[in-house]
C-alpha cells in the first residue's frame, strides 16, 4: 500500500470513530432529557394530602393539584385494607369514620392516657403511581373524650398492591 492509501485507511478510522462518539454521545444526552422530562412530569402528581382528625372522623384532604384514588388505610400492625377506589379531586376530601378507633384507644389507655399509632394511607395519582403516606395517629384520653393528634411522616412510592401484610 502507498502511502496516500494508508493516510486514507487512518482517516476513514478515524471518521468512524468521530462518528461512533458522535452517537453515542447523543444517544446519552438522549436517554438524561428523556430521564429529565420523567422528572418534570412526575412533579405535577406528587402526592401532597392531609389527614386532620375531628371527633369520631379521620379526614382525608387533597391538597395536590391532580386528582388522587384512595385505595386503602392500615393501621397499626393490622392487615392493610384495600378497598374500592375513591376519588378524591384536588381541594376535596373524604372521611374515614373512626369511632371504633376511639373506643380501641379508651381500651388500651384506659379514662386517661396517650398513644402512638403508625397510620398508613394507600393512595394511586393520576398516572396510576402508587404511593404509601405514613402517618403518625397520636391519641390522648381524657377522662374518656379522646382526641388524635396527626402527623405526616413521608409519601413515598411504592407497590402496596404486591406487599399487602
């Protein structure tokens, strides 16, 4: 082979593997937007509730933006309850009837005392993610009349579905 040849074998390498790191290159910043769009998109169904108490009722309240389905409650190391979907639309609610709730309290605390119960709320958003809301129900007897105190602990995504206990 000339030497003329041999610059142009060197050259065609060369551009082929210019343009093998072209590709890849764009093939990563490809699949970081697609990630980055991912991101963004799940912003706008993050799960934002609040669960306030009032006597003998636990309300549920969407303080998101999109639509949430609750699709079900544990509480304490009960079985998780999964139930009917219930839509709750943004600024809206839905109450978890909750007088058997007081009357296990007064049982176990007996006229006056106080308690910590782990809470959790199985909600599905709009894009049908799934996400488990951990509370914390802290319950005070007063000479019978309970009230509960309530505390978001996290919202994380998760498959209740598959691990019901």
């Amino acid at each position: 082979m000339t030497a003329f040849e041999n610059w142009q074998v060197c050259l065609g390498i060369a551009q082929a593997a210019i343009l093998l790191a072209a590709f890849l290159g764009a093939l990563y910043v490809g699949f970081k937007q697609n990630e980055i769009n991912q991101n963004l998109l799940d912003l706008q169904f993050s799960v934002s509730l609040e669960l306030t108490y009032q006597p003998q009722r636990l309300n549920i309240v969407n303080k998101g933006q999109q639509n949430i389905w609750l699709c079900g409650t544990k509480l304490g190391d009960g079985v998780r309850s999964i139930d009917q979907p219930v839509l709750i639309t943004p600024g809206g609610s839905y109450y978890l009837i909750a007088d058997m709730l007081e009357r296990e309290i007064v049982s176990k605390v007996g006229e006056s005392g106080e308690m910590r119960l782990p809470f959790e709320v199985l909600i599905q958003t709009q894009n049908r993610k799934r996400w488990i809301v951990k509370t914390i129900l802290f319950a005070v007897a007063t000479k019978g009349v309970v009230t509960i105190h309530t505390q978001t602990i996290s919202a994380t995504p998760g498959d209740w579905a598959t691990n019901a206990k």
